[in-house]
C-alpha cells in the first residue's frame, strides 16, 4: 500500500512540476514581448483587469515560487576559473 501511494505522490509531483514549468516559461516569453513591442499576452485574455487574466498571472507567479523552493540540483556555487596550466600553442 506504501509503494502505491509513493508511486501515485510521484507521479502527482512529477505532474505539478511540469506545469509550473510551463508556466513559468509562458511567463517569461511573455515578458520577452512586453519588452521588445509593448505587447502583453494578457490583452488576449481580456487584459490586465480581468479576472482570466488575473488568474493566469497568480498561477505563473506561484510557479516560479515553486520551481524556487523546490529546484535542489539546480542551484550550484559559481567556482572560480583556474589559467591553463600550459600557455597555449601558437601555429608557426
């Protein structure tokens, strides 16, 4: 009984965090527009005032919250470059 409700959490974590992941990516394309033409995905959806499209940007930012607090492999210590220990070869 363990091993299916481990499988079932897993296959429901799994889920969750594509998702997330998708809307995080639909909300950075989105503010690639905004950026470079001014153009806003949300007029699409009745524009920053209604309730859709306030939804949809409640849900893009409670993903990234989630990809944050759960991202553990992703996050790595910027280590700094050795010089090559031998100076390059020039071609004569």
């Amino acid at each position: 009984m363990c091993r299916i409700i481990n499988l079932i959490s897993s296959i429901i974590m799994k889920n969750l965090h594509a998702i997330a992941f998708i809307l995080v990516i639909i909300g950075g394309l989105n503010w690639l527009l905004v950026g470079l033409i001014g153009w806003d995905i949300g007029s699409l959806l009745g524009g920053q005032g209604a309730l859709f499209s306030k939804v949809i940007y409640i849900l893009v930012g409670l993903s990234a919250l989630y990809l944050v607090f759960t991202n553990k492999s992703g996050i790595k210590a910027a280590e700094p470059m050795s010089a090559p220990s031998t100076p390059p070869s020039t071609p004569m």
